[in-house]
C-alpha cells in the first residue's frame, strides 16, 4: 500500500496514543490492544490529527530532523501503511 502525498491520516476513534509508565513511553492503545511507539513512530504519529496531508507530515519531520525528504517519505509511509492494514489508522 502507498499513501498518497493528499491523504489526511488520523487515528480512529477507540485509538489514542499516550504516555504509559506501564509500558516505558509512548503507546498506541486501541480496544484490547497495545502498540509501544518508538520516538520516530511518536513523532510520525503526533502529526497525524486528519488535518494535515501526508506530504505536509513528511516535510514538517523533514525539516525537523534533517532528513532527506524522500527517506522521510519511505519509511513514515511504510509506517502508516502497516497501521493502516491493522485499522489503527484511517486516512482521509
């Protein structure tokens, strides 16, 4: 799956990423289930509210981490595809 550069990605309702002491850090938490979010995926998915497109999210973590924006584009992408297919993300 590829996301395309328009699409609007936000998590679902019943998802919510939070700071769990339990679990070490960030966590993605849906119904019975529980995802540990590395500081990458933190930072990926704090951006992803359904307000900006997705190539508004690659070149804002772009610029922020100084990073070549195709890379960016990659592996955000392969990110959000994999939470996708597992319906922890939706895109609009």
């Amino acid at each position: 799956m590829t996301i395309a550069e328009t699409a609007k990605p936000r998590l679902p309702r019943g998802v919510r990423l939070v700071n769990s002491e339990a679990h070490g850090g960030m966590v993605l938490l849906a119904p019975e289930r529980v995802f540990k979010a590395d500081q990458i995926a933190t930072a990926i998915l704090e951006r992803c509210s359904g307000e900006a497109t997705f190539g508004e999210i690659v070149d804002d973590l772009s610029r922020a981490f100084n990073a070549p924006r195709d890379r960016v584009a990659t592996d955000a992408g392969a990110l959000l595809a994999g939470l996708v297919e597992k319906k922890l993300l939706e895109l609009g």
